[in-house]
C-alpha cells in the first residue's frame, strides 16, 4: 500500500512538471514538444489516479496468507427460526444482528492480483461482505422473512465493484475477483471462527463449544 502511495505521488510530481515543461515549450513556440510532454504529462496523471484510485479501493481489504481469521461470532436462538449473531472482526469492530433462518450466512470478497502487481506491495486480498440467515428448506426461502446486514464500511471507491463493473480496465492488474461464502446452523448457541484462506470462507466452532 506504501509502495502504491508513493507511485502516485511520483506520477503527480512527473505529470507537473511535463505540464511546465509543455508550458515552457508553447512560449518558445516549439508546438512538436508541447505536444508530446502534454501527452506524457495526461499519461502519468492517469497512472497516478489510478495508483491513487486503487490504494483507495482497496483499504480494508486484509491480505490473505495460507489461512486468515476473519471473524469470531456467537449465535444465541431467540425464536423459532430467529437468532441474535455476534460478529467480531480481528480490527476490534463488532456488531450485533438479529437474523431469520435456520442458520447463520456470512460471505466475503476476494482479490488476486497479479504477481506484477505483487512486487507493488498488493497481494491475494479479502474483505468481509455481508452477514444473514438461511433457511433449511427451499420453501422457507422463497415464502419467509430473510435478513440481512452488511458488514464492510461504503467508500468512494470500491476496486471489488469496479472490477465486476469495468473488467477490462484493471485486466492487466487482476488475476480474479469472486465471492465466497460459508453457513452453519444456529438452532442452538454457539461460538465459531470464520476463517478464509485461498480456497474461500469456512467455519469452525470453537472448541469449548462444539458437541
């Protein structure tokens, strides 16, 4: 993320300086070069904007090793077929949900971006979505209540839906972009670990708590 910081404050500082340089040129009337140093000048603008665009993009997002705790939740039933969950995140955010369903639904971004991209400091990355309940039988999905919360913060920029948006642009940066989700029961309390690693999102119970 540094090395991303820097790229863009190095483009900005180029792109200035071609436009003085372009400015210099069209006073001495040498039309040729403020051509070609207005050009250079719009083209390290853009890769600083994106640059700058992409440090933004990706804030929140948590680099991804072999395999991550994304979160600890509690689920305590409070009726039938409704939960209160409580979700910790690694950060020390947490947050309480009342859920319908059956069991408990939570589900993450994920990005891969390409080994040239690695060397800019920017690696396999994910980030928290959503949180809700789902229902043991397909009838219950379609004809009952379904909840659900998100779990990331909005921004501005957010490379995730860029990407689905506009694949082509970032095509030479991304190597993938998808979601993974995971579900457990929640009939009865418990406390679990949800953990992400390269192949998607699982959940463990904690070991006090298992049957």
């Amino acid at each position: 993320m540094a090395v991303l910081t820097i790229v863009s404050l190095v483009c900005a500082l180029f792109a200035v300086a071609f436009v003085w340089i372009a400015v210099l040129a069209l006073r001495q009337r040498r039309f040729l070069r403020t051509v070609t140093t207005t050009l250079s000048g719009l083209l390290a603008l853009a890769l600083g904007g994106l640059a700058a665009a992409v440090t933004v993009g990706v804030k929140g997002y948590r680099a991804l090793t072999h395999e991550d705790l994304a979160a600890r939740v509690r689920t305590e039933p409070i009726g039938p077929q409704r939960f209160r969950a409580t979700v910790e995140l690694p950060d020390g955010k947490s947050g309480q949900f009342e859920i319908a369903g059956d069991a408990l639904y939570i589900d993450a971004h994920i990005l891969k971006w390409k080994p040239i991209v690695n060397l800019l400091g920017l690696h396999t990355g994910y980030e928290l979505d959503r949180v809700g309940g789902r229902y043991n039988a397909v009838q219950d999905e379609q004809g009952k209540p379904r909840t659900v919360f998100p779990l990331r913060p909005e921004r501005t920029v957010d490379v995730f839906a860029f990407v689905r948006r506009h694949p082509r642009v970032l095509a030479p940066l991304v190597d993938a972009q998808y979601g993974s989700g995971t579900f457990v029961g929640a009939e009865r309390p418990g406390r679990f670990e949800v953990m992400v690693s390269t192949s998607g999102l699982l959940i463990r119970p904690v070991p006090d708590s298992a049957p």
